[in-house]
C-alpha cells in the first residue's frame, strides 16, 4: 500500500484498533496481577509502534508525531498499577501521586 493512501488504510487501521481494544479486556477481566506486569510493556510498547507505523503509512511525517506517541507510551506505562490481593487493574489519574491503595479491595499496592 503507498505512503499517504489514508482512505485505503483506515480500514485496517480501524480493525486493528478494534482489535487492540478487545485484547485489551485481559487487564480487566483477569486476576493475574502479576502476569499483567509482564504483558502491560509488550503490549503497550507494541501498541505504540502500531500507531506509528500507521501514522507513517498515512502521510504523517513529522518526528513530532514520534515524540507524541513515545511520551503517551511512557505515561501509559507508568499509569497502570496492579493489586496483588484482588487483581484490579488502577489506571493513575494523577501521575504526581499515585495509588497507595487499591480502589477495590484496600489492599496496600506494592508496586
């Protein structure tokens, strides 16, 4: 597919995101605190190479897109927490403070 074919690649785009966001349900839905630990960077980082890739191969070319994606990756690495005790996924809405607590069940996070 040629660089800057938006209208055809947004399909493809729009299904992988659909896609990402159903996978996505495996940090909600289960109890594994710790192998969310694990896949929560894969998963993240791929997600942005994914959205940088498709940024490419829209037309985008400015570096200040790259910069964009990478600052939100890092953020989005940072902001998710996991309770050992009950499983739940914290999403950090506050980066200067986060969680000590689990909003669940209480449990003292130890992350």
């Amino acid at each position: 597919m040629a660089q800057g074919n938006a209208h055809d690649l947004f399909p493809v785009f729009f299904g992988v995101w659909v896609a990402l966001g159903i996978l996505s349900l495996f940090f909600f839905l289960n109890k594994d605190a710790a192998l969310k630990r694990k896949v929560w960077p894969a998963f993240t980082i791929a997600t942005g190479i994914l959205f940088i890739g498709f940024l490419w191969a829209m037309g985008a070319s400015s570096p200040l897109f790259v910069i964009a994606v990478v600052i939100i990756t890092v953020l989005n690495l940072r902001a998710a927490k996991f309770c050992d005790a009950c499983g739940k996924t914290l999403m950090m809405r506050n980066p200067l403070s986060p969680p000590q607590y689990c909003a669940k069940c209480g449990a003292k996070l130890t992350q």
